[in-house]
C-alpha cells in the first residue's frame, strides 16, 4: 500500500492508505523555481505597465510591501532583484524601505525578516514594522463612497513609489491572497480592517454573505471593499507570484496593481481547482505544514477546505500543527456561546475579525466530527467542540473500515468543488 507524507508544522505524519478506500485530492506541487533571469524577462515586460525603470527615477524613494511569515511567497528572491534593479537604476540604497504587511497579526521576528528577505538585504536594507493599532503610525486619507475609513500606515504616504510583493493562493471569504491584500488589511488600522472584514457576514441570515466566498472576486463585497481603499492610493507596482511546496516562485505575474493580481488568480485557480462527483464521510486534511499550520486561525483555512468533500454528519482528521498556538490569546472566548447561532449574535453585536473565524469553525464543528491532531492541549480544542487526538490510526480504529474518504494533503492551496 502506498505512503503519503503529510505536511505537519516543518515536519510530516507519514500515513499508509489503502487506494480503493482513500482518493488523493491535490497532488504535491513539483514545477521547477525559476531562475533570476526568468524572473528577470518578467519584470522587464509587466502586465499593463512600463518597466520600474521607467517609473521610477534616480532620487526617488521606494516602499517595498512584503508579507509577514504566514504566507509563502518567495519574497527573499524577489525582493532582492528588485533592490539590485533598483539601485543598477539610480535609487540611493537609504531610499528603499521594506515594509511587513502584518494586518492584525503579530510583528515579524528577526529572524523571520532574514528568512523573508534575506540576510544580504535585511542587513542593507532598513525594514519597518506596521501595528494597525498605533495610531502614531496611521494617517486616514479619507472614506470610501460607502462610508468605510480609510485609514493606512503613513508610510504609504511618505514614499514616492510603493511596490507590493505578494503571493497568490485561495482564501476563505476575500478569495485570494496578494494584491490589493498587502495594503488593506496588510497596512490598514484596526478600524479600516473590521470594516472591510465585516462586510463577509451577514447579520441578518446570521452566516456568511452571500457573493463571498474561497476563489470569488466579482461581486465579492470583502474584495471590492479592499479594492475600493487601495484605489485611493495605487501602488506603483505590484509582483504577484505562485509558489511550488518549497515556497519557490514558479510563475510570477507583475505590473499594474490591479490587473496582474487577476492574471495570476485566473492562473493560480485554473491550476488549483478540483471537482469531485460526490462529497464522502471521511476527509483528511493537512494543512501541508508551515506555515500554513502556524496557528488555529491560519490553520483554520485549510478546514473550510475540508468541509467542501466531506459529506455532513462525517469525519474530518484535521492534521495542524499549530506551534504558535490558537493566534490570539482570546481566541476561546467565542467558544462560551452556546452554539454558532448564538455565537453570530455575539459577533453582530460587536463585530471582531477573529470572531468571524470562530463561528466558521464552531458552525463546521457542529456539521461534521472533527478530530485534530495537533501541539495544542485538550483544554485548547475542547472549548471549539474539537477533539483532539494522538494519532490518524487511533481515530480510524473507529471508523468502518468500508466507509470511503478523501486524503488532502494541501488543504490551504486548493479549492474543492462537489
């Protein structure tokens, strides 16, 4: 019988399956990294855009936007090709700032910022730290034609040219990852990104709004609110890349802001997009490691990934790792309501971001039987209504062996359609 390595924080759980009872969704990304001159010839002809050379002039400054260690994107290459082109174009090195676009997650490490950018350019470059929460940080520019603040790292204001840098994957309510995501949430204020997040859930059917949803950018309200506040300040360049298991750039859509981004989630859904004849009561799901499995929140993608093959009233073994715990220190007190029902009453009442995240996962908590196998503790799974397990064989010890199941080893980078 064949073995599958399943990502698990920056190791794997290797599981031995029998084919005719377990179908493997979602094979291992294998496309070779491309190289720099690959990336080069991109970025010499960009998507509805001159070349940075002809954008960007000698004594100009530059903001360079990166992701925080959540995401994979590659960031180290590409960032330093672009310093190199940039400096070779006659921008002063002290000119160029990187900025992480941590959103409401916590600061990037050292460490992490020599992993991302490498140590060449963490050490040449000078890097800042956003915190949506400082208001010594935040300009507002303004509102939007529907009343959402527009309120942004000041840095964004403060430098002639922005570039963002982002990679491109599914998510569960703004569709995709990257793009107009590096500013808003990426440098938005707390205030700017409830706002925008809020629009996913509808307080009157007390469940996600209708339009929003994994891999939907036309019509999507969270999308078009993200849009919305980044056209009020345009980067001046955008990179948007796909990345292989190994967090290389394999392909890489840049120029214009807007219309590359689509380009590469046109691409990236095309390629990762896989459609089923039934739903079955067995799914299980890795993650596909770090950082994917980071935390609960992050972790919890991978899950709605799940849910979309699992036939209700099934079983999910939920493989995540989640070395950095639940996300946020109050993450569980969502879990004191009820039920989600009770839990969307909470959330209407005073909307939080997070809390969006936990009625998504107590509601599939209450749809099918999920089992993590996790470093989290049983007095940290217990309050979502998770089991927590040791391993895959002790949950399937219990399971009929006859009842057939899916195994989706990269449940954060694909879309299931039934």
């Amino acid at each position: 019988m064949p073995t599958i390595n399943l990502g698990y924080g920056k190791s794997t759980i290797n599981f031995t399956f029998d084919e005719n009872r377990f179908e493997v969704l979602g094979k291992s990304e294998e496309n070779l990294a491309l190289t720099d001159v690959e990336i080069g010839e991109k970025l010499d002809n960009p998507i509805d855009s001159k070349p940075l050379e002809e954008i960007v002039a000698a004594g100009e400054s530059v903001l360079i936007v990166v992701p925080d260690a959540t995401r994979q994107t590659a960031s180290g290459q590409i960032v330093n090709l672009l310093v190199r082109r940039l400096i070779a174009n006659g921008t002063m090195p002290f000119d160029i700032r990187i900025i992480f676009a941590t959103g409401i997650h916590r600061s990037v490490t050292d460490a992490e910022k020599r992993e991302l950018l490498t140590t060449f350019i963490y050490q040449r470059i000078k890097t800042l730290d956003h915190n949506a929460r400082d208001l010594a940080q935040i300009v507002r520019i303004g509102e939007t034609d529907d009343g959402i603040p527009i309120a942004v790292n000041r840095a964004l204001i403060e430098h002639d040219h922005v570039i963002i840098v982002g990679g491109i994957t599914f998510h569960y309510f703004a569709g995709f990852t990257g793009g107009r995501k590096l500013i808003c949430p990426g440098l938005a204020s707390s205030q700017t990104i409830g706002a925008t997040h809020k629009l996913a859930f509808d307080c009157e059917t007390k469940s996600r709004r209708t339009g929003v949803g994994t891999g939907i950018l036309d019509g999507n309200a969270v999308h078009e609110a993200f849009t919305k506040v980044v056209s009020k300040l345009p980067p001046t360049f955008s990179v948007n890349t796909i990345t292989n298991d190994k967090g290389e750039a394999t392909n890489l859509f840049c120029g214009n802001w807007l219309t590359a981004h689509r380009k590469a989630c046109d691409f990236y859904a095309a390629q990762n997009t896989i459609k089923i004849a039934e739903k079955r009561g067995l799914v299980i799901v890795s993650c596909g490691g770090f950082p994917f499995d980071i935390n609960l929140i992050q972790a919890h993608k991978a899950l709605d990934t799940a849910a979309e093959a699992c036939a209700d009233g099934g079983t999910i073994i939920f493989l995540a790792e989640c070395g950095e715990g639940l996300g946020r220190s109050d993450f569980l007190n969502w879990f004191e309501a009820k039920n989600s029902g009770a839990l969307a009453e909470k959330l209407c009442a005073k909307y939080q971001v997070n809390g969006q995240t936990a009625w998504s996962l107590l509601q599939k908590a209450e749809n099918f039987r999920i089992h993590i196998i996790t470093s989290l503790s049983e007095e940290q799974t217990r309050p979502s209504r998770i089991q927590k397990a040791r391993v895959l064989e002790e949950v399937l010890l219990n399971i009929k062996p006859e009842k057939k199941g899916y195994i989706v080893p990269f449940g954060a980078k694909f879309l299931i359609k039934s």
